[in-house]
C-alpha cells in the first residue's frame, strides 16, 4: 500500500462487501454511465486503483485494452484471482501493474489513454489537484478522465438521512472546520477508512485546469444507502432490475443525483485542432481580420497596435520593455520578435480551454532565463506553436513565468524540450499553477 493513501484499514471491509448491495448497484451503475461515453472497442483504457478489477475485466470483455494500475497487494491478488477465470483472450486484454497515481510514468508505459478510470480512489488520497494534474497528462486527446469522488454534499447528507442527528452535526462542525481552515473535509466512510470528500466545483474547477472541461456527472447510488446495513442484493431478477433502473434514473437526474455517494464525473479532453472559444477575436477585436492559416485554415490575427509599442521608447523604459518582449535586450530573438509585426491571438468559433501557467521557481536569475531562451531558440523552440503569451518579471534570483497556452496539449508537446533545458542547466522550475483564462484584453 502507498505511504499516502488512507485505504489500507478500510481493504477488509471492501473485499467482504464485494457482493452486496452497495457494491453491486455502485458497479453496475458506474458500468452503464461509463458505457454513455466510451469509444468503440478497441480503445486505451487506464484503469487506476483498478482494486479487484471489476471494471477493467467488464472492458477487456467488451474487446478494449487495459492498463490496471493497483498499489496494494491483496487488492492486485484478488483481483488476479478474477482474471485467471476470464477466457484467456479477454485476459489477454489486460495488464496488470504495480504502482500509484503518483508514480505512473513507467506503470503507464509513458503512453496516452482515450479512458482513463480513478474510481472510488481520490478519497484515499490527501489531495485532488496532484493527482488530476498527473492522470490529465495521461488522457489523449478527445478522450476522458472518469472520476468516482465522495462529494461534500453527500458526506452531510449520509448521517442525516440516517437519522443519526449527532454524527450528522459532527459533519457539519467538521465542514465548518474545514472551511476555516481552507481544507478538504474528512470524514471515516462506511468500510472504516479516514477519507477525505470533495467539492463539486471546485473539483471541476481544477479539472478544467489540466483541459479536462466537465461533459457531465451523476450521482451512484442513492435510494440503497439510506440504511446502516449493506445486505445481499434482491434475490428476485425482477426486483433487481427495477432497482437498478430506479438508481440509473435518480443519477442522472437533479436534484436526486446530488444526494448521491459518489459523484461519477466524466471529464473530457479536447481533440486536437479544436479551438479557442475565450479568446473570440471577432467579438473582442473588432478590428481583427481574418487570413489564411497554416494548412489553408481561416484564423484571425490582430492588427498591430495603433499607438506606438512601449519597445520604442527610447530610455531606461524603452529597455525595459524591449526585455519584455524580447526576453533579453539585444538577443536574436528580440529583433526577430522586433520586425513580426502581427500577433496571433486565436482562432474563432470552437471550443476549447486556454491555460494560464504560472512559473515561480525557487530560484532563477536573469542569466539562467537568457540561457534558457537561447537554447530554446536553438532548438527551434523559441516561439512554441499554441503559446499565446509569455513573460518573464521578478529580480535578482527571483524570476518568475507567466504563459497562456492555447491547450494543455501544446504545453506538453513545449515540455518535451523545455524540460531537458531545465534539467541541464540544473534548474527546478517547481510545479506550475495551471488555471483556465477567463479572458485576455492585449494592451
Ligand atoms: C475502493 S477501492 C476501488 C477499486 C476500483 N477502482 C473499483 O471502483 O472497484 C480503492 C482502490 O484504490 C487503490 N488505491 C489507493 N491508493 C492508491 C494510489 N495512491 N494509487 C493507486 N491506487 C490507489 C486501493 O488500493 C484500492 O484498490
């Protein structure tokens, strides 16, 4: 088991309710919501704290491929156990691997996935944003990321509407708590483990962050849990079915589907070539014109700026600015920056999220960043493609970034040759703050 992860206690409590009520309904249910979205097989699916494997066996039956990533021991042995009883071309469809979403660039084999699955796992670990940022990084474009998360809302609601008015008012103080604290709230669920409950929005929030724009979310499993006791399913098939239509339809609809246990939210990439919807050059730059793009593509670039650009000016201000937009006086990159006269803002019409990135390295001075340019242009990487903005500000050793991407996925492709840079000039950029742009107004 991981040093971070709060499951452990909880394992034997999860293992022996396998076949019960909660667990039947919460599988099914996640299984029918998942099957609204999946690609034709066969897909790429990353499977993550996969557990006993019930739903990476159900989609290798289905014909996709599956990595299934789990940490712990006795859950990779159960789940062993199940797949050695599949017809060996369904095993054959599944990998099995040790390690933690902390820890997956080998365990993922540095692959991408169109379905990357964490299901009933970030409530074990200490924080959502880490772990997001690293499985976003996993998702291909156009695919998704599925997330089975305990939300507050449920974590209130649960001891109220079992009727049990102490625990429930020791949620509430605990929320409260937890919001002067500015933390997560906790609580100890059903199977005995600590875990920690995430808010709605806020998770779709930092999802968006990583380019993950939420499709939609539905609640699992709401009318069953009400009672203390998890007892076996309805014997009878009918009653079963009925029960399960019953829970399908609740999760899909408001405000049933907020009540529910977990919330199952599905969080999808935008493919590639999709574009920027934030920055709508014909609704904020009315004098914007559009010309031919790369690949005979209509886009829109700004005029240049009708006033005179500060790079002008002739004193202490005038350099100043010429660093500003040439990352370095004199450089290059400054004159060649100089002459372009035209910048790309985006383009207009589709629908995707641009990032601000925020660098704030513990340490980098104005040497290290001219470096840093310098190899950069050498390597064909000093203006990267779907980078609408940079800066560099701060003194002395405290240089920090600023960047707006058109999409996480042109980040990443940037990352391939930035960070060989970094790691030979021996600089740790620390990890970045990632949020969507609400909007962007040049000059
Ligand atoms: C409640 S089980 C869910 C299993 C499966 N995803 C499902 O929905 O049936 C939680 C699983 O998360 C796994 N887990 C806990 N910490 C983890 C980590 N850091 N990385 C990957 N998996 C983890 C546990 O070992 C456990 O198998």
């Amino acid at each position: 088991m991981t040093a971070d992860s709060t499951f452990g206690g909880g394992r034997p409590g999860w293992l022996g309710g396998l076949d019960h009520v909660r667990n039947v309904v919460r599988q099914e249910l996640i299984s029918r919501q998942l099957d609204q979205h999946l690609p034709q097989p066969p897909a790429r699916v990353l499977d993550v704290g996969a557990g006993q494997g019930t739903q990476s066996i159900r989609l290798a039956r289905l014909g996709h491929q599956v990595v299934a990533v789990e940490p712990d021991p006795e859950m990779r042995a159960a789940f062993q156990a199940a797949l050695s009883a599949e017809p060996a071309e369904v095993a054959g469809r599944v990998t099995l691997r040790d390690a933690s979403v902390t820890d997956l660039a080998a365990a993922a084999f540095g692959e991408i996935y169109d379905t990357v699955l964490l299901l009933g796992v970030l409530m074990y670990l200490p924080a959502s944003r880490p772990v997001i940022a690293e499985l976003a990084a996993r998702v291909a474009p156009g695919g998704f990321l599925a997330v089975a998360a305990r939300t507050v809302t449920s974590a209130l609601w649960r001891p109220a509407a079992r009727q049990d008015w102490q625990a429930a008012l020791a949620a509430f103080d605990e929320y409260d708590r937890a919001r002067a604290e500015a933390r997560d709230m906790r609580y100890v669920n059903e199977i005995g483990a600590p875990a920690r409950a995430d808010d709605l929005g806020a998770l779709t929030a930092v999802a968006a962050g990583y380019g993950l724009r939420l499709e939609t979310w539905y609640g699992v499993r709401i009318a069953v849990d009400q009672g203390e006791l998890d007892p076996p399913p309805p014997s009878d098939p009918r009653e079963l079915a009925a029960l399960l239509d019953v829970e399908e339809r609740l999760g899909a609809t408001d405000p049933y589907r907020q009540l529910g246990q977990l919330a199952h939210l599905i969080l999808r990439k935008a493919p590639v070539g999709r574009r920027l919807q934030t920055i709508d050059a014909e609704r904020r730059f009315p004098e914007s014109r559009p010309v031919r793009g790369p690949m005979g593509r209509t886009v829109r670039w700004r005029r240049p700026p009708a006033r005179p650009c500060l790079r002008s000016f002739p004193d202490r201000l005038g350099r100043m600015c010429g660093r500003l937009a040439g990352f370095g006086s004199g450089s290059r990159s400054t004159a060649r920056r100089a002459r372009r006269p035209h910048r790309r803002l985006g383009e207009v019409g589709e629908e995707l999220m641009a990032l601000g990135i925020y660098f704030s390295p513990a340490s980098m001075t104005a040497a290290q960043y001219d470096e840093i340019i310098a190899r950069l242009d050498a390597a064909g990487a000093g203006q990267p493609r779907g980078r609408l903005y940079h800066t560099c500000f701060g003194t002395g050793t405290e240089l920090q970034i600023f960047d707006i991407w058109e999409s996480q996925e042109a980040f990443d492709r940037f990352g391939v040759t930035l960070l060989p840079i970094l790691g030979d000039i021996g600089l740790d950029p620390g990890r970045p703050t990632v949020e969507p742009v609400h909007n962007l107004i040049p000059g």
